[in-house]
C-alpha cells in the first residue's frame, strides 16, 4: 500500500508535543506515594550500582 502525502501523519513532528502522563494525572498524595513505591527496585538497583563504584 502506497502512503499518501495528503493524509495527516499520526507521528508527532517536532513542533507538536507528545501526550505526557505526568501532565494529564493530578498530582496527589496517594498517586505521588504509589509512584515512589514503583521506583523503589529501581531506586535499590542505582544504590548497587553506586556502591560498586565506590569501591
């Protein structure tokens, strides 16, 4: 299938922002709790690799 120049492209252009979900959801305390929990392997994983460095 051929792509057509005269219908609108679906990929963001550099002048068109992409949707942000940090943006679109309210900042609460219980949402701003549950994300630090999220991160907490991540956070654990930075810890490690840091201490290796360290060393």
């Amino acid at each position: 299938m051929e792509h057509r120049t005269d219908e609108p492209t679906l990929e963001p252009t550099p002048r068109t922002p992409r949707p942000n979900r940090i943006v679109a959801e309210p900042a609460t305390p219980q949402a701003c709790a549950a994300d630090y929990q999220a991160g907490a392997d991540v956070r654990q994983a930075i810890a490690r690799q840091d201490a290796r460095t360290r060393r």
